[in-house]
C-alpha cells in the first residue's frame, strides 16, 4: 500500500520527518547543560574582546543562566 501512495503522501512524511528531527534537535541543545555552558563562556569571551555591551552581556547571561538552572532543576 504504501508503494501506491508514496507520491501523495511521500513529500508530507519527508516533512514531517525533518521537523521532528529538528525538534529533537532543538530540545536537545536546550536542555544540554554542556551547551549552555559552553554558550556562557562564549558569551564572556565575547564581552571581554569588546563585541558587545555590558547591558546586551547581561541580558544574554541572565537567560543562559536561567536555562541552566532550569536543567539542573
């Protein structure tokens, strides 16, 4: 059967497939608490060579932050 409807319905499930996988994907970097860390020392090093301001700094830190605590939770 899925022979006869793979060209109706084959382009839909290709979709479907990759917006799960990227949704896994997405939620794994989320509430990986190695990526959030790491995200953090970036954002540090960033500030220090002067990429950003203090205030734009702040506010990236105190969401990584609250993603961190909300994985270790």
């Amino acid at each position: 059967m899925d022979v006869l409807t793979l060209p109706v319905l084959g382009a839909t499930r290709l979709v479907i497939w990759i917006a799960k996988m990227t949704m896994e994907a997405a939620h794994r970097e989320m509430f990986d608490e190695g990526a959030v860390q790491g995200a953090l020392t970036d954002l540090q090093m960033h500030y220090e060579m002067g990429e950003m301001g203090e205030e734009e700094y702040l506010q990236r830190e105190t969401v990584l932050l609250e993603r961190l605590t909300l994985i270790r939770e």
